[in-house]
C-alpha cells in the first residue's frame, strides 16, 4: 500500500512546534558578541526555543540533541554544531552538502551535483534517507534536500541512537538536523533572482507574517524555481519547490504545522560514480563530461510536519509530532556509474530504467519534566517514537557498452517499467527513551544518562513483490552517558560521553535466490570521546578525541559458489582528533571551519584477512578553513574557503588508493540600498582553479568526482 496524503491528514496534522517560532534568518546579524550563561531550570532559552546566532552569525549557539530539544553547545557532551540560515544565504548554498562543505569531519559520498545527498561522518555512511527534520527521520526530501525552507542545518557528530532513535538506513556516523523557517516578529518580503554555471536561472520567494494581537500566529511561505543548462555538459535540470510554515505561540500552548512539495528533474544526462578494474587509476576526467547523456529523471517528494507542545506548568511540557511523507522517483536516478574502468581510461556503462516509491509516517510523544532533588536539579524527557517506512520499486537494465574518458558514449535507455509496482519492503522502528540530564554545584557540573529500547521489524519481498524473502523483528537497549565540568565558569567546559549506534543486522539469501532467514542482531556500534570547550568571547574553538568501533558481518562462501552465510565477530574501528572554530577574531572578520584526523582499521575479520589495513573511503586528514571580511567599502564583503582531504583507499585491501585534493572556493557580497528597499548582491566561485579530482568513495572500489569550477551569482531584494 502507498502512503498518501489527503485533506483528512492534512486537517488532522494541525500540529506543531514550540516557542522558538520566531524567524532567525531575518535577525542573525551576528552582533552579540558572547555566549549567555544558560541555566536549564529558569532559562530564556529552553529545550523548544530556538538558540540565537554566535557571533559573526554563520554558527548558532546551541543545536537540537535529539529527545532533549535545543542544548546550548557549552553544555552538551558531544560535537554538535549548527549552520544558521545567514550562511546559506551568504554563501549561496543550494542544498545540505554546499553548508557541510564547512565542516571538517563531513565528505560528501555522491558525485557533485548528483540528484541523491550521501554524506560520510567521522569515517561513517550517512545517506540521504538519515536526514531528519525537527529530530525526527523519514520527512526529510529523499535527493536533494533543497534549503528553501531550512532556517539551521546542524551536525550532531558520532552514533546517536539514544538521542534520535535508529536511523532508517542505519546511519551511525551522526544526525544531519533540518531545522524549517518561521515567520519573524517583523514582516519579511524578499525576492531573490539567481544564476548558476551554465546557464542555471531562477527565482526564489520569501513571505512571512506575524497575526494577532500579541502576534501569536505566523506563516512564513517558502517557493522557488530554477532551470536551465547545468555545469555537466548537455545536461538540463528543473527544480520546483513550494512550502508553508504556520505555527501558533501561546503562553502555554504552541503548535506548528509545515508542507512542502519538492519536484526535482533532469534531461541529457547525469553524474556518474566510476568503478576501476585495476589498481592503476587515470586522472579524473572533467566533471564536464557527460558519460551518460541519455539518462533523464525525476523525483519528487511532499509532506506534512505537525507538532503540539503544553506546558501543564513551569515544570511539565507534553509534546506530540506527528509527520507523513511520500516520495516517488522514475528515470535513470539510480546506478549511475561508469564501469570496469581500465588505466588508459577506457570503461562500460549500461542503462537503467528505475520507477519506484518511498513513503514515510512519523510520529513522536513524550512528557519534558524540570524538577530538583536537594541540590541537583534534573531535565527528563520521556519519550516513544515509530516510524513506518514502505518501498517498492521495477527496474530494467541494459548489457554493458564500451565508452571511454575521451570519447563517451551515450548508452540505449531500456523501455520504462510498466504496470503496478509491488511493495519491496515494510519496516517498523520503534522505541521508548528516558533521559535525565543532572546539573549539580550551580551548573558547575551536568551529567547526563539516558537508555532507548528499539524495536525493528522488516519484512521484505522479491522483486515481483510475490515472495517473502526477509523477516525480520528484533529489539536492542541502546545507553548514554555524558559529563559536563566548568572548573573555570562559562568560558570553558571539558566533557567525556559514551554513546551507542544502531542498524539493522544483515541478511543472507542462499542460491537461486531462495530465503535461509539467516539475519543477525541488530549492530552497536559504540563510541567514547573527550573534549574541551572554549568561549573566547566571540569566537569559539571545540577540541575532541574519539574512538568509534563497529562491529561487521562477513559473507562467506559455505557449500558451493552462491551460497552464503554470515560470519560475525568482525569489528573496524576509526580514532580521531577534531579542531573546530567559529566567530569573529576581529569585528570585521569572521572565521570558520577546522581540522580533523582520523585513523581507521579493520581491527578483526574474517580468517584475518586485511587486519589492519585502513577503512576504504576514510582519508586520515580533513580540513576545511573559512574566513569572511567586511571591508572598509560600506556593505562590501569578501570571503574565502580552503578545502582540503588527504589520500584515501577505495578498497579495504588497499590496493585501490586516490590521491589527496584541495581547492578553494571565493566570495564576495554587497548590501546596499535601491531607494527604499534593501538589496543584497551576491557572487561566490566554487574551485576557483578548476581542479579535476576524484573526491572519495561510496562503495569498494569505486570513486566520486569533485565539482568543477562553478558560480553562483544572486540578488535579494527586500520590500
């Protein structure tokens, strides 16, 4: 059955979001110059408020830690980080991988400009379908999340299970935050006109407004649409997206409602991803060239967010979220690779015909609860969340082709599916949580404990949908535990966590294709991390050391070639070290970005195969450095980015190995006023030098490709 939504649920949704309804994007200026002191009991900003901008504006002072809501960043035990709406808007960023090309522990895993978003995060998989909103998975656009309606982005770095519940695809790296836009106290009208290489041109709509007496009631309304010649040679794309933002602000009750619908497609081609058969690896090609200039596609994806939250009194809020999304995608989206790629560039391609459906219903409840024992105060949350996630899909391919770097080839599209698509797979992720975060000695101390029980069940279809091939329903208890000291007040915390991660145990099928229901546990994945925390003012550095370790499964071969079973006891680990900076070191010039290292291994598997080697896709260092000037010209400012990644493997045998890249990206924006109105240019070049690169890896062995040189250029205007 497909999920849809209708006028009922879109009545029934009349749900929402809390206190924090106040539009950030129109009032981060960046002009507070300090971090406030927050204390949880009798804050002004609480769990639903929305932390206001640090300064220099690019970077918010708290982000959402998953059941607890928003946590100002020098009280948390973790790395989270929170990418305001003014960055996107000041350096031109068109969707999630454009803001987390500021963060040094983030690689994006697809090739540039592609229609699907993977991410890797402290050497771990983080796809597109792990991307929540408001801390709830499976509402998020599935492709490209467009950032039309996102007023933060934030990171929270490493396994989060306990805070967010499983993510759908197992994700254990970290949880990539959607944040939505609301209406401001001040009415907002902003028109927007950009153009993008090659001959990319749109517009973009901003509306907000205030009602009421005491204006408790918002809409803020989101739309654009864009067209035209991308930078991939041939290749035409058209986006179209259009959302609402209502929420209402009472003294106890709040309630926010959010739609959208995203509609995302493309003629004359794709990005591809390139497969090598040998260790000997050509220079990468120019993400110009189009290696499959047949390929054409569309995705599209629409729903409805709602969430209510009371508070009985000052120490007891109940809330309740509930969210339905549908996704259906047709074309060559998927399997958009280059083949069997040989040294001197030669290489096979083949079409795909793909139609399928992904659809989602969320939901949430919980009880928040502040009260004191003696001395220590406590902050408990309550919480059960499920998700329920369906998916079907038909598709037909083509036998290989020959093609190569310097003279590609079209490859012959196979006839579209046809007919109703069969339900592939049907799961459930449920789970209970309690948490209880403790500040002792005036908030000199925080410590914070907290256990999920998970539930997940799966039960999965062959292609025709007329054959149980998988069924699966398994629970696991998921802790955390985090400690927050400020020996020296609120300018510096040190911190220690532990937490756990959670996916899905893996399945076997045996020859012919014939189920053995051979599935295992669910995977923890654990990780334990130090910290150090310091608020110079107005600029900020967090410094950690973690270790990761999960533990794999190994297919091996038993009783003759095609038949499989699952050998556990496998185990990698990844150990890092993580600089980040934000603010501004000056009032005219504001930095961001840091360094990372990373050192991954197979720390055991199978008959000891490849011990020791590392992880393929885990490049050991990362770094990403920004600063953005305001220049003596009134209103003129510059901005600049290195990004940088060293050498990284393709394959766990390290015999397939990329080398290491850098490029640097330039910007530049003007505020200025046409008559009465306020109007913002903007320009920013991305890979200012053109470099041709591969960027990383998404499966063994296989490469991605860096984005050429590209420019965006805008203009806003305010009335």
């Amino acid at each position: 059955m497909v999920l849809r939504m209708t006028p009922v649920a879109l009545a029934i949704s009349m749900l929402a979001v809390p206190h924090w309804a106040t539009a950030q994007s129109t009032a981060e200026t960046g002009n507070e110059v300090t971090l406030s002191s927050v204390q949880v009991s009798a804050s002004a900003e609480g769990p639903s408020d929305l932390p206001k901008a640090y300064a220099g504006g690019q970077v918010a002072k708290g982000a959402r830690l998953g059941l607890l809501g928003n946590q100002d960043v020098m009280d948390t035990p973790f790395s989270v980080t929170s990418y305001t709406a003014k960055l996107i808007e000041d350096q031109g960023a068109k969707r999630v991988a454009d803001v987390l090309d500021n963060d040094p522990s983030v690689r994006f895993t697809t090739s540039a400009s592609h229609m699907y978003e993977n991410f890797r995060l402290r050497g771990f998989d983080v796809h597109s379908s792990d991307l929540a909103i408001n801390g709830m998975y499976g509402l998020a656009p599935l492709g490209n999340s467009t950032l039309e309606f996102v007023e933060r982005v934030e990171v929270f770095k490493g396994p989060s299970a306990m805070f967010t519940g499983m993510a759908p695809s197992g994700g254990i790296g970290g949880t990539i935050n959607l944040v939505p836009k609301r209406a401001g106290d001040d009415p907002l009208n902003r028109l927007t006109f950009g153009y993008e290489t090659q001959s990319q041109f749109g517009a973009s709509a901003d509306i907000g407004r205030r009602f009421g007496e005491r204006k408790e009631f918002g809409v803020r309304v989101n739309g654009s649409y864009t067209d035209g010649e991308t930078a991939l040679s041939g290749q035409d794309k058209t986006n179209k997206f259009l959302s609402a933002a209502l929420d209402y602000r009472g003294e106890s009750l709040t309630a926010t409602l959010d739609i959208y619908r995203s509609k995302q497609s493309f003629t004359g081609g794709s990005p591809a991803m390139f497969g090598f058969i040998s260790p000997n690896i050509p220079n990468a090609p120019d993400p110009r060239t189009n290696f499959l200039r047949s390929a054409a596609g569309e995705l599209e994806s629409q729903a409805i967010i709602g969430r209510v939250e009371y508070a009985f009194n000052k120490n007891v809020t109940a809330f309740v979220s509930v969210g339905k999304r549908t996704h259906d995608y047709s074309g060559w989206v998927n399997g958009t690779h280059v083949h069997n790629v040989q040294s001197n560039g030669n290489a096979q391609v083949r079409g795909v015909a793909q139609v399928g459906y992904d659809d989602a219903l969320s939901s949430e409840a919980g009880v928040r609860m502040n009260f004191s024992t003696g001395s220590v105060r406590h902050e408990m949350v309550v919480q059960a969340t499920r998700l329920d996630l369906e998916s079907g899909s038909l598709s037909n391919t083509t036998g290989m082709v020959a093609t190569s770097f310097g003279n590609p080839t079209a490859p012959v599209l196979p006839v579209m599916p046809g007919g109703p698509i069969p339900m592939t797979s049907d799961t459930t992720l449920s789970s209970l949580a309690v948490v209880d975060s403790l500040s002792f000695m005036q908030d000199a101390l925080r410590l914070t404990l907290g256990l999920r029980q998970q539930r997940v069940e799966q039960t999965s279809w062959n292609a025709a949908g007329t054959m149980v091939t998988g069924d699966y329903d398994e629970r696991a208890l998921t802790p955390a535990l985090g400690i927050v000291v400020k020996p020296w007040g609120e300018g510096i915390s040190l911190y220690a966590s532990y937490v756990e991660g959670l996916s899905k145990g893996m399945s076997f099928t045996t020859v012919n294709g014939y189920a053995n229901n051979q599935t295992t546990k669910p995977y923890k994945t654990k990780q334990k991390e130090i910290g150090l925390k310091w608020n110079a003012g107005t600029f900020a550095n967090t410094f950690s050391v973690f270790e990761i370790t999960q533990p794999t499964v190994t297919s091996v071969t038993a009783g003759g070639f095609g038949n499989y079973v699952a050998h556990e006891g496998n185990e990698s680990q990844v150990r890092g070290l993580e600089w980040n900076t934000f603010g501004a070191i000056m009032p005219t010039l504001r930095v961001l970005g840091g360094v990372s290292y990373t050192r991954s291994e197979l720390t055991e598997t199978y008959n000891g195969q490849n011990v020791g080697n590392e992880i393929y896709g885990v490049p050991r260092w990362q770094a990403n450095l920004g600063a953005e000037w305001d220049t003596p010209l009134s209103g003129f400012s510059l901005n600049t980015r290195l990004v940088a990644t060293s050498q990284q493997y393709l394959d766990n045998a390290n015999t397939y190995r990329i080398p290491g890249w850098g490029v640097m990206d330039l910007g530049a924006r003007y505020e200025t006023r046409i008559g009465a109105y306020k109007t913002t240019f903007r320009v920013n070049v991305r890979n200012l030098f053109d470099r041709h690169y591969y960027s990383g890896s998404f499966a063994e062995p296989r490469a991605t490709l860096g984005v050429g040189r590209t420019v965006q250029a805008s203009a806003s205007l305010d009335f």
